[in-house]
C-alpha cells in the first residue's frame, strides 16, 4: 500500500523511525513520548523492542529514567544481563546530563 506521496508504509513508518532518533539524539529524554522511545531502542540502541513488553509500558522519557535494573528484566523482559546493562549505562548517562541542565 502507497500513501499520496508513492512511499509504502513500511518505508514510511521506517523513515519516521529515523527521524525520531534523530530527535532522540538532540533533545533530552525527560521530553520524549512513545515513538522517540521506540525508536531510541530499536534504532540508536540496536534492540528491537517489538517482542518486548516496552511497548506496552514505557510511554514517555520520563518513565525510561525512573527504571531500575528488576524494571528491565521483570518489568521489559530484557533478560540478558548484557542488554540490560547497555541500557543501564545509556540512561543513566542522559540522567546526568539532565541533572547539569536543570
């Protein structure tokens, strides 16, 4: 299926995933909603989250930077501890360049 522009969906919702990285990448997390989440996993961050519960339960920023390591495993399902650490370390490095912000 094409949209007015001739683009697929697929293609569109795969270029509105990059810009939402892009925004990932520029703005802080406390600001992000659903789809820059998502997108900040799956594209920045390499980990598809479409099996994951994420989708379901981290709607904002805000939410990804209250997360704890049981959070990621139990409440995500990110079992690997590999993964969760990757994640750990991500966070908490926009943790610290909010907190010189504010």
């Amino acid at each position: 299926m094409t949209n007015r522009d001739g683009l697929s969906s697929d293609v569109e919702e795969h270029l509105d995933r990059l810009q939402q990285a892009a925004l990932a990448r520029t703005t802080c997390m406390s600001v992000w909603r659903a789809g820059t989440v998502r997108a900040w996993l799956e594209v920045v961050m390499g980990m598809p989250v479409n099996t994951l519960p994420c989708l379901e339960n981290v709607k904002s920023g805000e939410v990804l930077l209250r997360l704890t390591d049981v959070d990621l495993e139990m409440g995500l399902g990110i079992y690997n501890p590999i993964h969760r650490r990757k994640l750990r370390l991500a966070i908490e490095d926009f943790r610290r360049a909010e907190g010189d912000q504010r």
